[in-house]
C-alpha cells in the first residue's frame, strides 16, 4: 500500500483523553486528521433505535461540542485537518455555524473540513424543531446559505426552509473550494441515490460509515456526479470509523481512495494512545 494517509475518530467525552493531548500525539505520530462527532443530547425516551445497534453506548450523551474542540486543537497542532464526523446540521443555525466554520479555518491556516450528515435520532432532531420528514431538505438548504456566506462578499439565499437576506459575514475560510472561498464538505451515509444527488450538488465526497460497500457505490456515486455536471475525479472518498487491516486498506488505495479514517476507543488516555500505537504500522505502508 502506498499513499494512504491515516486519520482517526473519536468520540471525546468529559471521561476521555484530554483533546490537547489526543491532538498532539495525533500529529507527533504522522496520521493526517482528527475527526469528532456531534450529538447535543441524547433524549432519555431513547424512542429511535440506534442503527449501530442497542444499547446505545454511554458515549454518545457524554461527547464534547466538536467545533469548541476543534478550536482548542488548532491551537496545539501545525499540520493535521481537523474535520466534522459528523455534524448535525439539521439541529444548527446555518448563520451561526458558518461562522464558526469560517473562524476555524481562518486561524487554523486552512485546516478544516466540514463533515456532514442527516442524523438518525428523531427524539433530538425534534427537539431542535426538526422533523424526520423535512432533514435532508433542511440541510440541503442550510449548507447551501452556508456555501453562499463563504463565498461571497455580500451573500443572500431565498429557500423553503432558509432565508438569507443580503449580508455580510467576515472571516472567509482560508481555502478555496471549486473556484472560492470555502471548506471541504463531505456528507455522511449510507449509499443511495437522494445522498449521492446531494453531495453531486453541493459536496466536495462521500463519508461511508464503517468502510463498507465502497467499490460497489462508486460507479453510482460518480454518475451522479456526471448527471450534475461534475467532474467524478473532484469527490473524495473516505472510508469512516473503520479498523486498519492490511488487505482492507490495500483494497481502498486500489479503488483511489487516498485517505482512511480510523475508530479510536473513547477511552482515558492510556487506552487510546495504545491504541494509536498498534494503528502506527499502517502508516508506513
């Protein structure tokens, strides 16, 4: 294997390995990016079955807000992306997590990747005013106003679901993102044919949980991005919370994939710098 750049997830909680910490021995090691989840709550009704199965670990109504984390980590770090995996923007202000989105990559030197997704826990979506009905149109919508509030000096957008009258917003990211300023945006899912139409909209790739069904998503992924006259060579794909295994990841680089993003345990520090250690061989190759 050769060019697959690691990183890793985890989920941080006020339990876990201290942020500053993981980020720095994260980049001490050579892997390429530290990528945090999102929950704000976890509603004690518990009336939406966890895809990943039950019962639903202890973690996900313990993690930290991903975007204050995230800034804590620039701050200690000069090389690492640090990235979203992935945040719920269905429950977010589009106005005010673009700014937060912005600020991030402004003074982390363009270091930010907005990972993205639609959520499955109905009980807390719909305590943020959402519905299950309405998510993937909602944000459609509020990544869409967000683009706008990155890449132009006096932005607007007219939705059904966002309004944006005309205004400015200061900073714009560092990067530049099909042509201005912007982050990457990746979406988050399972494969199907409404996802890959949204990120062949207005995403830069494809976040596939767990790693699985890659190669056989591909050519579906890449003709929706032809029907929306996208080059299919733009998306990144990256493989999401996986474990490393040699022929696994020979089999991603195979594919083009240049980058994997590993699960790390949420765990105290002794536990998750083990665990960063026995993943180090993998990143010679």
């Amino acid at each position: 294997m050769t060019g697959m750049d690691l990183g890793v997830t985890i989920f941080l909680t006020d339990l876990s390995i201290d942020p500053i910490e993981l980020a720095q021995e994260v980049e001490a090691r050579g892997f390429s990016s530290v990528w945090l989840p999102e929950h704000t709550h976890i509603p004690t009704s518990r009336r939406t079955p966890a895809p990943m199965g039950e019962p639903l670990d202890e973690e996900y109504r313990r993690c930290l807000d991903p975007f204050v984390t995230m800034g804590m980590m620039t701050a200690v770090t000069d090389r690492i992306r640090l990235g979203t995996g992935i945040s719920l923007l269905a429950e977010r202000d589009p106005i005010v997590t673009a700014k937060e989105v912005a600020t991030l990559d402004h003074v982390s030197d363009g270091r930010i990747s907005l990972g993205i997704g639609y959520g499955w826990n109905i009980e807390e979506l719909e305590n943020h005013g959402g519905s299950k009905r309405t998510r993937r149109a909602v944000v459609r919508e509020r990544i869409l106003a967000m683009q706008e509030l990155w890449g132009e000096e006096a932005a607007s957008f007219e939705g059904e679901h966002v309004t944006l009258a005309e205004s400015w917003a200061w900073p714009k990211p560092k990067q530049q993102v099909r042509g201005r300023a912007g982050v990457p945006v990746l979406v988050g899912g399972a494969p199907g044919p409404l996802l890959f139409e949204h990120i062949a909209e207005f995403a830069d790739g494809w976040i596939p949980i767990g790693g699985a069904g890659v190669a056989a998503a591909m050519a579906d992924l890449h003709a929706a991005g032809e029907r929306a006259g996208r080059d299919p060579s733009e998306f990144t794909v990256i493989p999401f919370g996986t474990l490393p295994d040699r022929g696994k990841l020979d089999h991603y680089a195979s594919l083009g994939i240049t980058e994997t993003v590993l699960r790390l345990p949420s765990a105290g520090r002794d536990e998750v710098l083990r665990t960063l250690d026995s993943y180090a061989p993998f990143l010679a190759g």
